[in-house]
C-alpha cells in the first residue's frame, strides 16, 4: 500500500505541487484556508492511529471496484489539467486503497480525513452566481436591522448609504460571504468531527455551518455601516472595513460553538428518557460479532496485487504526459455589417497584461442608424486554459451588476445573455458563446470544460477555443437577438 501511495503522489505531483499551490495564492479564490487543510487531515490521521491500526482487517474487492471510477476520473482530470477532478479522484483514491488492502472498516476509519481534503477544491469562481444573491441578503438585513436601531440610511440594490449622502457602502463580491464561507465549513466540519460522537449529530452541526457563516456576514456589513453612521464614513470603509473580516469569525465561531452545545444537550437529554427495557438484548460487540461482507468472506492473497497492478501503471502513465499538440486557430475576423457602422478597437491594457501572449484578441463596435450598437470581441484561445473564461468572472470586476442570466438559440447558435447596471448607466445587454476549430459550439461553459478535458485527456490535443462576447445596447430577449443574428460565421469559422 505504501507504494500504491508514493505512487500516487507521483501520478498526482502536478496537482500536489503545482496546480493547488497556485489556486491557494489565487486572489481570485481567496483560499488561503487550503494551506491547513492537509495539515488538519494528517492531525486527524495521528490522532486515530490507534482506531485506524484496530480496524485492520482481510483485503476486499469492494476497494478494488471502488477505485475504478476515480482512476477514470483522475486520469482525465490529470491530463486535461482540471484541479476539481484531480482532486476528487485523490481523495477517493485515498479512501479505496485502505478499502482495498484492509477491508471497509478501514476505509471508514480513514473516511473523515480523506473527505475533508476536498475543500481543497476551488469553488468560489464556479459558484460565483449565487454571490449575487448572497450580497442582496445581506445588505437587506444589515439595512433593516440598521434601521431598526435608528440609522438614518438609505438602501439602492447592494448599496446603503446615509440618507444625506455622507458616506456609501457597496456590498461587492467579496463581501458576498461566499469564500468565508468555504472556509468556516471547513473549520465546522473539524469542531464537528472531536466533538460530537454520531455522525448524525456531526451531520447537524456541518449543515448549521451555513446560516451560520452567513449571519457572521450580515453582522459585519451590520457593523461597518453602524460604525460609518455613527463614528466616520471614512474610517468604516477605510481601516474598519480592511480589518472587519476577523467580525465574521468571531460572530461564527462563537455561534458554531453555541450551536454544538445546544445539539449536545439536545439528545443527551433525549437519550437518557429513554427507557431502558431489560429484556431488549443489548447489541452485540462489532469486534467481535460482525456480520458477513460477501466482498470480505473470503480474502483473497490476489487483491493486493491487482490493486497494485491496476493503480501503480497507471500513475506513471498519468504522470508521464506526453508533448501535447496544439491544434490550429480558427481564421477569425470582424469586418464591415451591412447597415451598422463600424470601427476597430484595441484589446485593453488589462487584457494585454492578464491573458497569456499567444492569445489573440479582435474587437469591433458596430453602431446602427437608430442608434442601437454593440462592441464584438472574439478571443482565441492560446495554449493556456486561462485565455478563455467565463465572463461573469470579470464583468463584476469591472463595476456591473449581473441580473437574468438566461441561454437562447439564435440563428441557431446558443448563447448565453445576461443584463448588466452599472450605478446611474440604463441597463445594457450582455451575451457570448464558445466554439472551437473542430466547429463544435455552446454557450455552457461547463461543457465547454467538458469537450477540453476529454480532447486533451484522450486526444492528447489542446483545442484552441473561440469566446464571442457580445456587449450591446438591448438587454431584452428581443433586442439582443437582433443584433446578435447579424453575426454570422461560415464553416471555417470566419465571422463576417
């Protein structure tokens, strides 16, 4: 077993040392949390050694065939360069070897360690819809309650500000709560694990983590808009604001540990009602009186070696990667549409700077005589997966607010369209869509990550993938889609 694990560390080095490092030091991400999250599961490890070396017990297929889909899922993962699916393969890899090697009630003594390393898993930027939502929550209730106390403020979407215009607190997407959210279900799940004794009981507590995390947020958007109203505007948006977060900590953990003694109390006091029959015959001894596994009955000297067979090639296999080709870039080009005028713009300085070189960037604004108008941009994708993205990754960046994300056929291509505002700026339409040089197309990002994984994975080629962003004057269904249907592209790809 010892050599299935080093080899996985090999199988997964790129993941171990590369590709989690870098989404931990991600600003994007903000989980800096991840650094203690292996650490936390080898404390668990050592501190249920002795748990773990009594549960030891005769090999088991069951681990065998449990390894099968996330040797498949890793695989993919490995080599189409997804930190998600890499991780989620480790982790049940992780689980399925000591299955494998020392029957089930090993591999649910190490089962907690091993699940708790998948928040190791980014999901802040794949979740980033519900933010949104997260931040009008919050800056509801911290308005209400502000309110309530006699603050004389003023509420505009997620803004809220003093009635006389003294000072404006914008709940942007960082203050959404989101990313502390991760990280204070990472640090429920511990405090559950040590101190409640039913998984059940533990079960309860994790689920309280997210209402939990959620009142820490308000209480801090509470109090740096109490602190601008009543102290200084400036001081709660400047130092106040900077240093708030440890509000939401402190408001969370305390609560998570009320919560835990208020679960305790709860069915310490429902066990000990319960009567006590001494005719009922008391359960048996599970060391001693288990019941037959048809995957354990009959150990067999075989399943070790076809673990190690079926998982050690394959890691090197995963590991040694070969020299991948990049295929080549769709022609495309902006040109002249009949009925608009037209002229060519430059990629911005920012995109110049952030997306890798061998991205190619076209930009056009198109502007019709009734003064309708749109600014077309087609991204080709280089080498790096980071030169095509989602946009609503950085539309808010930029200062919008995304409402009615929505997916329409028009002239039979999908796209994705979202309505954007921007502070006093009427409402503008939003909309884009993916294709790659084999001519296969969609406006899900999701699939498109779908299709690049497999072409890389199995194919061993890194498509080079076309986003057309279109930022338009209509945001309604209608309007957009007119202005979208005169953008057309041949079968090679070309726009016109």
């Amino acid at each position: 077993m010892a050599g299935i694990l080093a080899a996985m560390v090999w199988g997964f080095h790129a993941m171990i040392f590369h590709h989690a490092p870098d989404m931990f030091r991600a600003d994007i991400e903000d989980m800096s949390y991840g650094w203690y999250v292996p650490l936390f599961s080898l404390y668990v490890l050592w501190t249920e050694r002795r748990k773990i070396l009594d549960s030891l017990e005769a090999p088991s297929w069951g681990g065998v065939l449990f390894a099968l889909p996330f040797l498949a899922i890793g695989f993919l993962g490995v080599r189409g360069v997804q930190l998600r699916f890499e991780i989620v393969a480790f982790v049940g890899l992780l689980i399925a070897v000591p299955w494998a090697f020392f029957g089930p009630r090993t591999a649910k003594a190490v089962l907690f360690p091993a699940l708790f390393l998948l928040f190791c898993i980014p999901l802040a930027t794949f979740l980033d819809v519900v933010t949104v939502h997260l931040r009008l929550f919050a800056s509801s209730t911290a308005f209400a309650v502000a309110r309530g106390l006699g603050a004389d403020i003023v509420q505009q979407g997620t803004m809220v500000g003093a009635a006389d215009g003294s000072f404006a607190i914008d709940v942007a997407d960082p203050c959404s709560g989101l990313r502390s959210l991760f990280a204070l279900m990472a640090l429920t799940a511990g405090y559950a694990y040590f101190t409640q004794p039913t998984w059940l009981r533990r079960g309860i507590l994790f689920a309280a983590s997210v209402p939990i995390a959620i009142l820490g947020n308000i209480s801090r958007i509470l109090s740096i808009v109490l602190v601008a109203n009543y102290a200084s505007g400036d001081f709660a948006t400047g130092f106040y604001h900077d240093y708030s977060g440890f509000v939401v900590f402190a408001v969370a953990i305390l609560l998570m540990v009320v919560t835990g003694e208020l679960i305790s109390k709860a069915f310490d006091r429902g066990e000990e009602a319960e009567p006590t029959n001494p005719s009922t015959p008391q359960p048996t001894n599970p060391q001693t009186h288990k019941p037959t596994n048809p995957l354990t009955h009959q150990p067999s000297p075989l399943i070790p070696v076809v673990a190690v067979l079926l998982v050690v090639p394959l890691m090197f296999f995963q590991a040694a990667t070969p020299e991948v080709v990049v295929a080549e870039a769709p022609a495309v080009s902006l040109g002249e549409l009949a009925g608009f005028t037209s002229e060519q713009l430059e990629a911005s300085e920012a995109e110049l700077t952030v997306l890798p070189a061998d991205t190619v960037i076209h930009k056009r604004r198109y502007e019709a005589p009734n003064g309708d108008w749109m600014v077309v941009s087609l991204v080709v994708g280089g080498r790096s997966k980071s030169s095509i993205h989602r946009p609503e990754l950085c539309l808010p960046a930029q200062g919008f607010a995304m409402r009615n994300p929505r997916t329409r056929k028009v002239a039979g291509r999908d796209w994705r369209m979202i309505e954007l505002s921007s502070g006093g700026v009427p409402s503008c339409g939003f909309a884009y869509t993916f294709f790659n040089q084999e001519g296969y197309s969609t406006a899900s990002h999701v699939s498109r990550i779908f299709r690049d994984v497999l072409d890389r994975s199995v194919l061993n080629r890194i498509d080079r993938w076309v986003m057309v962003s279109v930022h338009a004057s209509r945001a309604d269904d209608m309007g957009l889609a007119a202005l979208l249907s005169r953008i057309e592209f041949d079968g090679e790809g070309k726009s016109r």
